[in-house]
C-alpha cells in the first residue's frame, strides 16, 4: 500500500508550498506604512507572518494609529498582494502535475491560508489550478486573540479543512512548508508532507517530524505513479 492510499483529501498550505512566494511578503507591510509617513518597526514582518488577516489589521490599526476601518485596511493589502503574487509568485516545481495526479486518484483537494482571498483566488487562478481545489480556508475563519500566536497550530483549524471537504480528518494530508501548522494537524489527527521552502531555517527539524518529506511538491509523485 502506498503512501497516499490511506488518505482521500489533501490540504495545501498557499504560500511556500503551491507558490513560491514567501520573498514576496518580505517588507509588505512596512513599506506600505512608509507610503503613509509611518516608520514601521524592525522585523514588522516576522512578527505579522503567523497572525492572520484579522488580527494583522487589528494589530496594524492600533499601534500605528490608523484611520481606516478594518474591512478597507484588508482590502488595501489584498489588493496591494494581488498584484504581488501576480507579478512575481510561480508554482513550486511539480505542482500542477501533482495535483492532477492526486485529482485522478480521486482525492479530493483543498487549500489553507493565512493569505488574503481575493489574492489567493487570483494566484489560483492565474495558474490555471484553483479548478482542482473544491475548498479554500482563510486563517481568519478561526479568528483568536493576538494572545495566540499561530491559528494553524489548533487542532480546530485543521477540523474545519476537514469539514469543508466532507472527509475524516484521519483521512486526510496537510502539505506545508511551516513547522508551526504541524502541530495543529498532528492533533486533528492528519497526515502530514513537509514541503522544503528556503524562507524556513527549520527544514531538518520540520522533515524528520512529518511522514514525507519533499524537497518539493512534484517529488511526491513518484509516489502515486509507482504501484
């Protein structure tokens, strides 16, 4: 038996794991801010890359005592990542073929981000894969206090993928380039494929703890064709 004959769905982290685009968030916010004559604070970023939408604009609007309203401050960035992603963000190598590949096996597909949603409605599509996903989740689906530090580390998050995909979360796989959403995954009860993205120092932490490890997507191939 192979390794993904025990699963019937597959979850996708956005980011690092489908595209490489983690070079892309680098100084997002800060120069963004700089544009309004704010002087952001060092490693803004490091701080905003596990919070999601939500609790990034709440934190945003509060310390640097913005006038815009939540909805138009996230509809600013999604707008501002859209064009990011667009112009700068390509699939890691062997995703599309892996996805059809998984599709043909008849598991079903989905996609958990912490990204923005028209943003990653547009990266999706504009590869010509979003047809493959039959679910997508926002982290700010889950919203939690800033108190707590990564969504993707609640088992909850992982639970609700699982729902959306009508699938039993044992028999499910989460692929991701974070050591931060193992976790959360290993608790729901998933599977789990790291996926090597250089933003991350982690990697030989993050791929002895998963159940496969891929130097990226298109390596897990061989694992579906080869019977």
């Amino acid at each position: 038996m192979g390794f993904f004959d025990a699963f019937e769905a597959a979850i996708f982290d956005l980011d690092g794991t489908l595209i490489d685009s983690m070079h892309l968030w680098d100084r997002f916010c800060s120069d963004w801010l700089i544009s309004l004559g704010k002087d952001p604070e060092e490693a803004l970023e490091t701080k905003l890359v596990t919070m999601t939408v939500s609790q990034s604009a709440e934190y945003v609007k509060r310390h640097y005592s913005l006038d815009f309203s939540h909805e138009e401050l996230v509809c600013k960035w999604g707008d501002i990542m859209a064009k990011r992603y667009l112009e700068g963000a390509s699939l890691k190598k062997g995703v599309a073929e892996l996805l059809g590949a998984l599709a043909d096996k008849g598991m079903k597909l989905g996609v958990a981000t912490y990204s923005f949603p028209g943003s990653t409605e547009a990266i999706l599509a504009h590869h010509g894969i979003r047809p493959y996903f039959s679910s997508i989740l926002h982290a700010h689906e889950l919203d939690r206090p800033l108190s707590i530090a990564s969504v993707k580390t609640e088992p909850e998050f992982w639970l609700i993928a699982a729902k959306k995909l009508n699938t039993a979360p044992e028999k499910c796989v989460v692929f991701e380039d974070s050591i931060s959403s193992l976790a959360g995954a290993r608790a729901a009860g998933m599977g789990f494929a790291a996926v090597y993205d250089p933003s991350w120092g982690n990697w030989p932490q993050l791929s002895e703890a998963a159940d496969l490890a891929l130097k990226y997507p298109g390596e897990a191939l061989d694992l579906i064709l080869r019977r």
